[in-house]
C-alpha cells in the first residue's frame, strides 16, 4: 500500500477497497451464518489517521496477562497522496545460507550403507516413509533400516550401493582392515 500512497491518484482505490472489504464481510458472514450487517456490527473499528479518522475492520483475541493479543486489522488506510511516504519493500529473507541437511550429507563424500569413501555418490529417494514399513515384508535391508531409523526418505549412497539397492541384492559386509 505505500508504494501507491506516492501516486497522485491513489484516491482511485477506494473501488477495490470497497470491494475487497465487501468480499470480507460476506465470507465472514456466510461462514458464520449470520447477516453481513451484524457483522459490521461486530467487528467495525475507527482508526485515527492524520486528517480525522477511518473506518475499517478489525478482530482483537485476548491471550491473557502474560501474551499480547491477536489483532487482525483490514482497512483504516487513508486513500489520500503522500508525497513523501516511505517505501518499506525490502522481502524478508526466506532462506538463510545454511546448507540442508541433505546437501551436507552429499558433501561428506561417504556411502551411508557400506561407509566407502569412493564415488561418485547418489541419493535414493523412496516416496513415502509409509513404504519403508510395511507389515509381512519379512528382513529389511539395511538401507531400509537406516532410512526408517532416520524418518528420512533418503540417503546417500556410493553408485554400487544404489545399484545394489535397486536390484534387491544383499548389502556387500564392510572391508576390515
């Protein structure tokens, strides 16, 4: 909204913020089974702006002493140009630079089946955990173990363990020595 509060016609909006608020009140009044007017009724509030006040709508939930309440707040904007309104658009940032779990695991550069360190290394991906247990199947295999130990659906493995994975073959036991 204060990205169009420095236009000079952003008195235009007042439609769409009417139909919006309309849109509102009417699911609102459809969910609750009540009429759009009692709705107004409850939930209409008056917010003080710098050229008197506006109306809009509002829901305050009490939460206690200890926590603030809830305040869902729709309207209350004067529609009127301001010269020197400041933009605040800058997104929050959604993803750190942390790396998933699953990207450190392919970087470790180890087969989570057999622990060699000889490449180059896939990742098996079963589509549901649902699949992992499923009663009757008899002994799982290791791999089927470990991906139901970790409630993952992954895991990382060496291009021999995945072979071995895909055509049901016995894990190979771990050198010594």
């Amino acid at each position: 909204m204060q990205y169009y509060l420095l236009a000079f016609n952003v008195h235009r909006l007042w439609r769409l913020q009417w139909v919006m608020e309309t849109s509102l009140v009417k699911t609102l009044a459809d969910k609750f089974r009540t009429p759009v007017s009692q709705i107004y009724r409850k939930y209409r509030r008056t917010t003080p702006t710098a050229n008197g006040t506006q109306k809009g709508l509002a829901v305050i939930i009490d939460r206690g002493k200890e926590k603030k309440p809830l305040v869902a707040v729709f309207g209350g904007i004067e529609l009127r140009w301001q010269k020197h309104a400041t933009l605040e658009d800058q997104p929050q940032k959604v993803y750190s630079s942390l790396r998933s779990e699953i990207v450190q695991r392919l970087l470790a550069q180890k087969c989570e089946l057999c622990e060699s360190k000889e490449g180059p290394f896939q990742v098996h991906h079963v589509r549901k955990l649902a699949d992992l247990d499923r009663p009757g199947q008899g002994e799982k295999p290791l791999g089927v173990k470990r991906m139901a130990a970790r409630r993952r659906k992954t895991l990382v493995v060496c291009q021999r363990g995945h072979e071995d994975i895909h055509r049901e073959r016995p894990q190979r036991r771990k050198k010594s020595g």
